[in-house]
C-alpha cells in the first residue's frame, strides 16, 4: 500500500500528513511551522524545545510548551542565563516538563551563548538566516524530507564550536523547518503556498 503524503482533514484541507487529526498538532502545523521567524526569543524558544524533544514525540513538547515558557522565563534569554545550582534543581522536579537534567543545564548554557552571540552578530536571527540555502527544493514525496542538510551540518559544528550544547545536525534542520528558513511542507499540503508567499515577503536580517 503506497505510503500517504498528505491527509485531508474533517474540514476537507489537504495537510502534511505528520500532523495527523489532533487540533493542537493542526493549528501548529497551519499557522506556525515553516513561517519564518526574526524573533530572537522565539528564535531561542524553538531551538530550545527541539532540543527537548530529542528522543520524544513534537506533540508531547507542544503539550508542555505553556509550561516550558513559564519555567524559563517565557524564553527570556537573559533571565535563563542567570538561573542558578537551585533554580535548576527545581526545575529537574517540575512534572510538567520534560525533566532531563543535562537539558535543563543546557538550556542555561545555550542562554548565556546567545548572549554572546547577539553581542557577535547584533541578533540570533542574522546567525541563523546565514544558514539558509541557496536553493529550496521542493518537496513532493515524505521520502524526500532529509533529516539533516549540509547547512545544518555547518550549523551545528559553528553553534558547538561556540559552546551552544544539544544543537545536532538532526535539530539544528528541525529549527530550520519550523523557522522558515526553508520550506518543507509537502507541495500538495494547503500551508505550502502560504509558508512560501511567506518567505519571499520575508526580508532577512542582516
């Protein structure tokens, strides 16, 4: 049996088929994955929970992410990186997130990184838009979405020779589909001319 590459919703749109039925996950697939974002604390928020969601479903962060935002500060960089020995102790018994300590203390560090690295380039968004690709295919089978691209590759080795902690090549592309910086809804999905009108309206940072 061929394997599906987009579903129809109750509502009769055509959508990824990664987002199966629930309302949660379909809101986040139409009106945030693959918009593109300039946002320096959304910026940070979003590498921060693809970090979290290594080895677990992207439904159960979405499900968490109203906790995570408010255990760390709605994503406020400065604030993070002022968490202390204590702070982060709590933070390891708090069941409403994901209670993984070497996370969490990465969480921290990559707070204090970004700083940094605002310092270096004036924003996170120009770090991360300089990694966009010269060209984005389009994607018309699932077969054809890659884990990891050799922009990603390059991303993660710069943020890790920068200190950042859980930024993978597998994450740092999971950041840029969710970010815009490319577009990996499948072409036959409702959200792929809206996310691509998008990015060519989208003036990037420098």
């Amino acid at each position: 049996m061929p394997e599906a590459q987009t579903i129809k919703g109750s509502d009769g749109v055509s959508r990824c088929w990664w987002c199966g039925n629930d309302p949660l996950y379909v809101d986040y697939h139409d009106r945030e994955w693959g918009m593109p974002v300039d946002d320096d604390r959304r910026l940070f928020e979003k590498m921060c929970l693809e970090g979290f969601q290594a080895g677990l479903s992207w439904i159960t962060i979405l499900r968490k992410r109203e906790a995570f935002r408010k255990a760390f500060c709605q994503f406020d960089f400065e604030q993070v990186a002022r968490f202390s020995a204590t702070k982060i102790e709590r933070l390891v018994q708090d069941v409403n997130i994901v209670r993984h300590r070497g996370k969490i203390e990465s969480t921290v560090n990559n707070a204090k990184r970004a700083i940094a690295m605002i310092e270096e380039f004036g924003s996170l968004a120009a770090f991360y838009w300089n990694y966009e690709p010269s060209r984005t295919p389009v994607i018309r089978k699932r077969s054809e979405i890659a884990a990891k691209t050799d922009e990603s590759i390059a991303m993660s080795k710069d943020l890790k020779r920068r200190g950042w902690s859980f930024v993978g090549p597998t994450t740092c592309y999971a950041l840029m589909q969710a970010t815009g910086i490319v577009n990996d809804h499948l072409k036959g999905c409702h959200a792929w001319a809206i996310v691509d009108r998008a990015r060519r309206d989208f003036t990037r940072p420098a």
